[in-house]
C-alpha cells in the first residue's frame, strides 16, 4: 500500500489531509508535523497543477473532493493565477523545532510565492499596538531587539554620579 496512514482509516485520513490542504490554501502558511506536511506537499501540488490546466467549469469540480468549497474558490482565482510561469515546485517546508509535548519534528508549509495582499495586512497589523494607536517603527520579536547586543558583553553604559545600578 502506497501513501502514509497515521493511524487512521480511510475516511479519517482523507478528512485530516482535506482539512490541512484547505487551511494551507486559506492560510497560505500552516504549522504542522513534518510528516504530515510532507504527505499533504504532492497532494496540494497536483491541485494547483489540475487549476491551472483546465478551465474554471472543470476546475471546481475535480477539485471539491480535496478541498472546501472557500479552498476551490481561492484557488482557482488566486494561487492558480500566482504559478502560472512555474511548471511545479509551488510549496517550501520550513523546520520550525520540536514540538515540546512529544518531541515530534514541527514545521511550516508554505507557498514559494506568498501573496502581496497578504503581506502589507500583516505589516499594517503589526504597526499597531494592542490600544490601537499607530507606532513609529513596527514590531519586533524578542531575539531580534536582543540581537544588536553582542553575546556575552555587558551594557557600556555608565552610571551618573549619584545614580545607582
């Protein structure tokens, strides 16, 4: 028998690879275990490819068996159009660490082109601090503010006289 199980029968296993292939299609970046990213990689490939081969009245219905019907849409109107000079190759898988539960191997999946649209919301979300005003400069995570200083240095810093550390 071809194909990874995970310990599921038939209908859980095309429900798990159903859901993941629509969240990645709505998403654009899902984390997942590696192996079922790595089972799900040459299953959405071959969506994208059936898009953008066939015409929009064939397309939907050999693709509502794999996906959601909000999936069917997105992909036909938006990712299939994104791949049109890209013969294959349409997802990158990204290891992100172990999940710390089970020690299980976590990663992203993601497509190799992401959508403009998608990346100025995020930036403008990210200006934004949680009253809502606007900031000067956008967010960063904490390994990157702590990044400029050197490991292992102490602060140059000098105290004025009459302050203490």
């Amino acid at each position: 028998m071809f194909g990874r199980k995970f310990k599921r029968d038939t209908n859980e296993r095309k429900a798990l690879f159903k859901g993941l292939a629509s969240s990645l299609v709505l998403k654009e970046r899902i984390t997942t275990t590696e192996e079922k990213a790595k089972a799900i990689k040459g299953h959405v490939e071959k969506l994208v490819t059936k898009a953008k081969r066939t015409d929009l009245r064939h397309a939907q219905s050999l693709l509502e068996p794999y996906l959601t019907l909000e999936a069917v849409e997105k992909v036909l109107h938006d990712i299939a159009p994104r791949f049109t000079n890209r013969p294959g190759g349409y997802t990158r898988i990204m290891r992100v660490g172990r999940r710390f539960n089970d020690n299980a191997q976590m990663v992203f999946i993601e497509w190799v082109e992401r959508n403009s649209k998608l990346k100025t919301q995020k930036s403008k979300l990210d200006t934004k601090d949680e009253g809502g005003k606007e900031k000067g400069t956008p967010r960063r995570s904490h390994k990157a503010s702590s990044a400029g200083q050197a490991k292992g240095k102490k602060s140059t810093k000098k105290a004025k006289k009459g302050e203490s550390k």
